[in-house]
C-alpha cells in the first residue's frame, strides 16, 4: 500500500469505522463476504473489473500479502477507502486478527501498484490482496518510525485466511507472494520481520530447505 498518510481524522472517529459491522450499499447483489472468516465488511469505491474484462471474470492465480505501513488499521481503513488514495485492498487483518474485506474477489483491487511477476505486468488483475497491519519498518513514512513484529493473533488469522483465499481460488503455494516480490526494488512488505518460515510449515506458502 502507499506509504502515504490520508488525511488526518480523530483516532476514536477512524476506530469507530472498524468497530462495528459496515454493509455494502443496498442493494448490491455482491453484498455477502466472499470468505466465511470475515468479520467485517468495509466496501471501498477503489476498484475495477479484472483484466482482460472477460466473460466469465478472469480468475486470480496470485495471492499478494502486504504491510499497511501506518500506525494502526483503523488509520489504513481511512486511507483505503478514501478516493484520492488510489489504493485498496480486497482483505484487510488488524492487529487483534480481526479480517475485513474492501473488494470483493471478483474484482481488481489496487494494492501491487507498478509489478511484474512471471510474464504478467498487470499483478492486481492477476491477484488477492491482503494488507497486514503493521507500521513496518518506516524510512520515508513518518508514521512508520520503527519496525514491529506481528501478534500471534494476527498470523493466526493471515493464514486461516490465505488458507482459505487458496482453497477456493486454486492458488498454488508458490503462488503466495510478498509485495517485495512483485515489486523488488520499489516496494520491501511485508518486511524482514514476517515469519514466511512458520507460514510454510502450516501450509501457506513456501519455504526453502536447507541441504546439508
């Protein structure tokens, strides 16, 4: 996600955001969550159809995990439902582990930014996106002044639901991706501080074994 701020609010407004069910618009037919683990739906106007704008949808192959790089989820919500943002995200974990979904699945949401991965340049309409809040280690964003490990509670909740995101999607594990691999150079999120090691070992992902 962008290492800009939005605009800033009272903590307690952006709390309350996320601190209690939000519906998608009356009426929309896309108005359920797409994984049974979501607590919450967030609906953001940041979004479009997947490319090429096939019938049926192109289907996601990709699964992208993120840091949100602010100091709290509620600050990330605000920024990921904000028009001039030009971010977002289909999922959303906070720190206690709660899963908040802003796109549905069906569409692009706009987390890779300018990515490339395996002939593909167009990696959001390729992928899921997951932002994991965490201010990550923070050289340019002023809300990020030092980096900080995610709670137990938080990683539990990322792999249920990559576990889930997977399942559904038929997305192989060398398909689950860190932004930094789509956009090296650019982008370093999830950061050196993700445990992509206990991920592997419980089913998301991949890790490389050491050969004596």
């Amino acid at each position: 996600m962008s290492s800009t701020d939005g605009p800033k609010r009272k903590d307690a407004k952006l709390q309350a955001l996320i601190g209690k069910d939000v519906s998608m618009p009356t009426g929309d037919p896309d108005a359920v969550p797409d994984c049974p683990l979501v607590t919450r739906l967030v609906p953001t106007k940041n979004y479009t159809a997947r490319r090429p704008e096939a019938v049926p949808p192109r289907r996601p192959d990709i699964l992208i995990l993120h840091y949100t790089a602010m100091t709290s989820a509620a600050r990330a919500v605000h920024w990921l439902t904000t028009p001039e943002s030009g971010v977002s995200c289909h999922y959303l974990v906070t720190e206690t582990g709660d899963v908040i979904q802003m796109v549905h699945e069906a569409y692009r949401a706009w987390h890779a930014g300018v990515s490339y991965w395996q002939g593909d340049r167009d990696i959001n309409s390729a992928s899921i996106g997951i932002e994991i809040a965490n201010p990550g280690p923070g050289i340019k964003n002023p809300d990020s002044t030092s980096a900080a490990m995610f709670p137990s509670a938080q990683m539990a909740a990322v792999r249920d639901l990559a576990r889930d995101i997977c399942a559904r999607n038929a997305i192989p594990p060398h398909r689950v991706l860190a932004h930094s691999d789509v956009a090296p150079g650019r982008k370093v999120d999830p950061g050196p501080l993700f445990d992509w090691e206990w991920l592997a070992h419980e089913g998301v992902g991949l890790w490389p074994k050491v050969i004596a």
